[in-house]
C-alpha cells in the first residue's frame, strides 16, 4: 500500500536521524571518563612519588636530625653548668658583681654560637659563609671601638689581679692618690688636695703602677747636709736620740745615720728608719722638722750651696 510504504520510510528514516544525532553525545561522554580517569591515575603517580621521596628523606636524615637534637640539648645543658661554675669561680676571687655576670654571659653565648653553628654543620647546613660573615662583623666592631675594648680588657684585668683596691694609695699614669672605686673602664683617684682623677683602665693596666698600701711597713729616707767643719760623730748622735724618742719607729729594721755624698758644699747624712704605712708622711715630715731644730740646738750648721767668685782687677792681671 503506497500510504504504508511512505509511513515505513517515514518511521525509519527518524530512528536513523535519532541514532545519528545521540551518536555524537555518546562519543563526548567516553571522552570526559578517559579524560577523568588519567587525572586521578596522575595524581595517585605523584602521591606515590611524593611518598616514595618522604620516606626516603626520612630514612636519610632521620638519624642525623636526631643526632642534631640530642647534640643541642646535651650541649645547651652543659654550657649552663659551664656558665655557673664560671659565676662561682669568680664569686669565690671577690671579682665584681658587673664583671661576673658580663664574663658569664659573654662565655655563654659564645658557646652558643659555636653549639649553634655546630648542629648546623651536622645537619648538612654550609656556615662557612655565614662564619665569614660574623668574623668580619666582629673585626669592624672590635676596630671601631679599639679603645673602649682596651679599657674595658684593662678593667677586666685589673679586677682578676687586683694590683690594688679600694682605699689603697697608687701611682699611675703619672697621678697619685687614694683610689674611691675601681669601674670597668676606668678608676677614680681622690688626690692629697682633694681633687678627683679619672684614669682609663688601660693605662694603668700596661704602664708602671705603685701601689703604696700593700706592705704594712715602709722605710722613711731623709737626706741632710752637714758642714765640712762639723763633727759628723756628733750629728749622728743627735739624730739617733731623735728617732730614739720618736716611738712610730721600729726598732728593726735597726735605724741608720750614714754618709750617703761628700758634695761640693756638704758632708751628706742618709737618715732611714722604718715605720707603719699609715705613718710615713707624718713621720718624714716630723722628722724634716726636728732634725732642723736639733742641729740647730747644737750648734750643727746646714751649708747651702755657695760660689765663691774672685774679682780681679785689670792692673793686677797686667802685672800676673
């Protein structure tokens, strides 16, 4: 039948135009699932990998990492008792309070540094560079203040020694006095007129230093002319009466009157005898005193330099 015929081809000429259009769709859809399934078959690769590697590291470094830590711990700790004992040492040689405690922290954080620096090293971290780096940092440091590091070395040394503390009496630098208080980079004199003198630690550190105060005894020297005319046996007898009197002085080491010069003007008498420390200004000055006064009671004369100028008058050079 012509009208069934034409339906037929109708019919089947829409499944095939249906088929051909759903046939695209289906190919896009295969595509994304391939596309989705190499992503996740990368991603689980890497992971693997990413694993693979940790594990690797782990093993490779675990034990060094640990030995690193136990290294820093270890050492953390004994640098502590170092730093403590250090603290006690000085503590037990009087050294000052400021000084300790400066020394104990620079030595501390010096070791530091080096244990710092160490567990870097083991840990497969390069320093070098970073040690180059310090080193010129420090010589900078240590250049621009040259001075103040010598006189703080200087006041280090002096509190370690102890060439003098406190209320002895030193010469210096070219000063006297009695030293007030001993500082880190300098000391402070009061002189005898009462004046105060700064000196920086550094020049009494390395130059000649006399500390006047650590003996108990010190030995009073005066020094006397007497006339040419004079008897000297006589002179003698007059100043042993006078230290014999004089009860600051010691009986030994035994006093002495001898002939230190014939000078040009003077028979020369060395006076020595030996008193406490504390006594010696007061004992030289007394004695200037009395021995003047003695001589003079008896009849002892103290020449001053004299010249004796001779004037001759031209006719008696014409005739010579």
């Amino acid at each position: 039948i012509p009208g069934t015929e034409i339906m037929r081809i109708g019919f089947n000429s829409q499944d095939t135009n249906a088929a051909a259009a759903a046939a695209p769709s289906g190919g896009a859809g295969a595509g994304e699932a391939a596309t989705s399934s190499t992503s996740t078959t990368e991603v689980a690769d890497w992971m693997n990998t990413a694993s693979t590697q940790l594990v690797d590291l782990t093993v490779a470094y675990a034990p060094r990492v640990g030995l690193a830590i136990v290294v820093l711990v270890v050492g953390w700790v004994v640098i502590g008792i170092f730093r403590r004992g250090i603290n006690r040492v000085l503590g037990m040689k009087q050294i000052d309070v400021t000084v300790g405690h400066f020394l104990g922290n620079l030595a501390s954080i010096s070791l530091k540094i080096m244990l710092l620096l160490s567990v870097a090293g083991m840990l497969g971290i390069q320093v070098t560079s970073f040690i180059a780096i310090l080193s010129a940092a420090t010589l900078a440091i240590g250049m621009a203040l040259k001075g103040t590091l010598s006189n703080f070395a200087g006041g280090v040394s002096v509190m370690l020694f102890r060439p003098y503390k406190v209320g002895d009496f030193i010469t210096g630098a070219g000063q006297s006095g009695s030293v007030q208080s001993i500082h880190i980079f300098n000391t402070v004199l009061t002189t005898g007129d009462n004046q105060t003198v700064i000196i920086p630690n550094n020049a009494i550190s390395t130059g000649v230093l006399v500390n006047s105060s650590t003996q108990s005894t010190r030995r009073v020297q005066i020094d006397v002319g007497i006339g040419y005319e004079d008897d000297i046996d006589v002179a003698r007898k007059v100043v042993m009466d006078l230290i014999a009197k004089d009860k600051r002085v010691h009986a030994e080491p035994a006093p002495m009157v001898a002939v230190g010069a014939l000078g040009a003007s003077s028979v020369d008498l060395v006076i020595r005898f030996w008193v406490d420390s504390g006594n010696f200004w007061p004992a030289k000055f007394d004695f200037n005193e009395n021995v003047k006064k003695a001589f003079d009671a008896a009849g002892i004369n103290i020449p001053y330099p004299q010249q004796v100028v001779h004037h001759v008058r031209e006719k008696d050079a014409v005739a010579s």
